[in-house]
C-alpha cells in the first residue's frame, strides 16, 4: 500500500497530539482516509490538515476527527448521531466502534458521494439522511451520543439535539462564531441539564439550518 508510510507516520503524530484511545486510533488505521479526499489532494490525504470537498464544506483534519471521536467515549453498544456527514470521513471512523451510526447532511451532493464511498468500504451500520442537521433525527431518537462537525452560535446546542439526547449521554460539538475563537465543547445529559465541558480551540464551517438554495426536499430520505 502506498499510503502505509505516510499512514504510519500520521498515526505516531496523531499519538504525540494526546489521542490515546486505542479503539480510536484502530479506526483511523483501518479507513482510508484517500477514499475520502477529491483526486486532487490525494497526494495531502494522510497529512494533517483540512481539505476542500466543494460546497464550502471541508474534511476535516485527521487529529481534530481523532480528539472529537475519542472525546465521544464511543461504546459498541452506543446508538450515535452524527450531524454533517460531509466526505463521510467522521462516520466511517465513528461506524468501526459503535453499534450504529446515523448521519444527516444538508448538502445532496456531498451526502452522495460519501454514500458511495462508504458503501465502497463496505461498511453497513451507517444510515444516512438528506435534511437539516438542526433538527437532529427524531424518528430515531433517543441517542447514547451526538457529534457534530460544524460550530454553533450560542451558548448550548440546538435543542432538539439535545431532546434527543439519552440521560446519561453525551453531545461533542463546536461552539462560537465563524469569525471568533470556536472551541470543542463535551455536553453530558442529566436528570436535571446539561453538564458542560470546553475542550480545546478548533475552526468549523457554520452549523446553518434548513436546506441550501435549490436543495428542495424537506427533511429528505434516507438510505
């Protein structure tokens, strides 16, 4: 394999950065991350950085997809929301250590493509949804854990997700405005709220609501 240099190396780096969790790092390993990036930065798939996938959408960097899984505390047993599917990258990683992952990406064409490449991989606990990722999956709630992979403005995450949230679970999502300092931040449900933990400064496209220009289709099928 081509890659399994570069692969090695990325995997030393992504242990030096503080991701310990061996179940986390087994992901990574066993999904390519070229299957994922546009032919035209194959040559940057196991560097890591961030990349353009169109739609103002990009893949995010191995380390960032490395904390916010490990971050999770993703069981085999877990039911998990991901909002923003993306390359499709994230939920291939989370589908190879929870039971089953459910995905909603607003960006048809995005949401496609990952499709093929997942389906590529063989990979089959991941059902997918065209729709507004603010509006979580209801039909499908509750869920152990929720990740979401584009930054929130406020001060607590979109209440529906957090309605479908499980007692006991957990929500990993990035907060803060586009232009200001966006940091990871852990969300635990209780009986009584949210427990609230910051992690670490990162940078998100915008978490937007309903669907884009010329997308029509409401909350969208699933696959």
């Amino acid at each position: 394999m081509i890659a399994e240099p570069r692969l090695i190396r990325l995997l030393m780096h992504l242990r030096r950065s503080g991701i310990t969790d061996h179940r986390v790092l087994g992901a990574i390993e066993r999904v390519p991350r070229e299957a994922f990036v546009p032919d035209a930065f194959l040559d940057q798939a196991y560097e890591d950085i961030a990349l353009p996938i169109g739609h103002g959408q990009t893949i995010s960097q191995p380390m960032v997809v490395g904390l916010m899984t490990q971050a999770l505390e993703v069981g085999d047993r877990h039911k998990v929301l991901e909002i923003g599917t993306g390359s499709g990258y994230q939920a291939a990683v989370l589908a190879k250590i929870c039971r089953r992952l459910y995905t909603v990406e607003r960006h048809k064409p995005l949401l496609d493509l990952a499709l093929e490449r997942i389906a590529g991989l063989r990979i089959s606990n991941i059902t997918a949804r065209w729709g507004d990722g603010m509006k979580g999956w209801p039909e499908q709630a509750p869920f152990e854990r929720i990740i979401v992979t584009a930054a929130h403005r406020g001060d607590l995450p979109p209440l529906a997700l957090t309605d479908q949230l499980a007692i006991g679970g957990i929500i990993v999502i990035p907060m803060g405005d586009e232009k200001r300092n966006q940091r990871v931040v852990r969300f635990t449900r209780t009986e009584t709220g949210l427990e609230r933990e910051d992690l670490w400064p990162v940078r998100f496209v915008p978490l937007l609501p309903d669907l884009p220009d010329g997308e029509d289709g409401g909350s969208g099928p699933s696959y």
